[in-house]
C-alpha cells in the first residue's frame, strides 16, 4: 500500500481518504461519499435557503446537527409549505429537478372562488404566462364552499412561482399552496417544521424514479 505515492512500511500509519491518494497494487482506493436524505415539511413564512441576507427564517433553522452539508432540492416560496427534500446527493438532486426526467410534484392549492371544468381543462391545455405557455399536468377538486376550492395540482415544471402565476391567469388567487408529494416521495403526516431522514425504501425509490441505480 502507498499514500501519496510512499510505500507505508509502519502499523497504524494514518491517511485521510478525502486528501490523501492511496493506493493498493497501483489501484487507488476510494471511499464511497455519504449521503444524506431528509424530507422536511416547510412551513409558510420560511426561506428555502441556508442563509437569508433580510435576516428571514430559513429551512437550514429547521434542520438537526448533521456530520455533512445537505441542500434544498428545488424550492417552495415564501408563502408556501409543505414536502422539502434535503440532501447532498447532487446527481439526485439533479434529475429531480429537471424537468426532462418528467418527475410530478403534487400540491394541495386553495384558491378564491369555484373554477369550473371550463378552467381546469384550460390550465391543462395551456396558458400563456410572461415567460410562455405553461400548464398543469392534472388536476382535480378536492372540496368546496362555494366561496374557495381546494384543488389538488400536480406539475413537472419547475419555473418560478408557476402555480400561483397559473391561477392568477384563469381569475382564481391562490389563498394557500402546499406541496405534498415529489414522484414517489409523500409528505405524510409530518406536522410543520418537522423533518425526518428518509428510509431505504424511499431512497430507492426515489433514485428509480429518475432512473439512478439503488
């Protein structure tokens, strides 16, 4: 064995795999990263960032000691609460944002006023926004008073306030949104500013919906 290019003739010398090169029949050795994978249910009134310049709350107030960093896949906005995923898997990270891996984010949005299937089929259709069209990938009623409606959303673009902006344009203000689901990974009962790590089985799945090896 070497470390950095030293045969190592003593016991118990020490080596730093994340500095030192070491290496085993000429073959460098590497250790396998460790990744993190937290699920957070953001609340209203919180930045999806690890550090805020107007001195706001931020996600990273929210978070456990953790032996590593761990940054927010995606963004909620201010206003809005609900299902975060933290790691420091950037691969994953990656395709779970990017909407050519067409991973579906579902939200529960409260809006003023009752839209009939004249609207929801137009935000499935298409509605031109500043930026272009954009549109929904479903979406259905869940209840109403007559005066709001709780709609469940589901989107596999990521542009910037696109569900409220979406709403906003068919005449129907979004009062609440919250997000609740990412592909396979659900928000469950996990109450605000609570947040837990993810198990084997969601990772996996996780992984496999962007089509990454478990």
């Amino acid at each position: 064995m070497r470390v950095n290019g030293q045969v190592v003739t003593e016991l118990g010398t020490k080596a730093d795999p994340a500095r030192d090169r070491i290496t085993v029949d000429r073959r460098r050795v590497s250790i396998a990263p460790e990744f993190v994978y937290l699920i957070m249910h953001k609340p209203a009134g919180v930045v999806t960032t690890m550090a805020d310049p107007e001195g706001r709350p931020t996600v990273r107030d929210l978070l456990p000691k953790l032996s590593v960093r761990v940054y927010p896949v995606g963004r909620l906005d201010y206003h809005s609460s609900g299902l975060l995923l933290l790691t420091n898997d950037g691969q994953l990270a990656l395709r779970l944002t990017h909407p050519r891996f067409g991973v579906a984010k579902v939200y529960h949005v409260k809006v003023k006023g009752v839209p009939d299937g004249a609207t929801l089929e137009r935000l499935k259709r298409g509605v031109r926004l500043e930026d272009g069209v954009a549109r929904v990938d479903t979406v259905r009623t869940l209840r109403s008073n007559g005066k709001k409606t709780w709609l469940e959303i589901s989107i596999r673009e990521g542009r910037k306030r696109e569900i409220r902006r979406l709403c906003e344009a068919v005449e129907h203000e979004v009062e609440k949104l919250k997000r609740v689901a990412i592909g396979p990974l659900k928000l469950g009962r996990l109450e605000p500013g609570e947040c837990r790590l993810l198990t084997e089985k969601e990772i996996r799945a996780l992984r496999q919906a962007v089509r990454l090896s478990a």
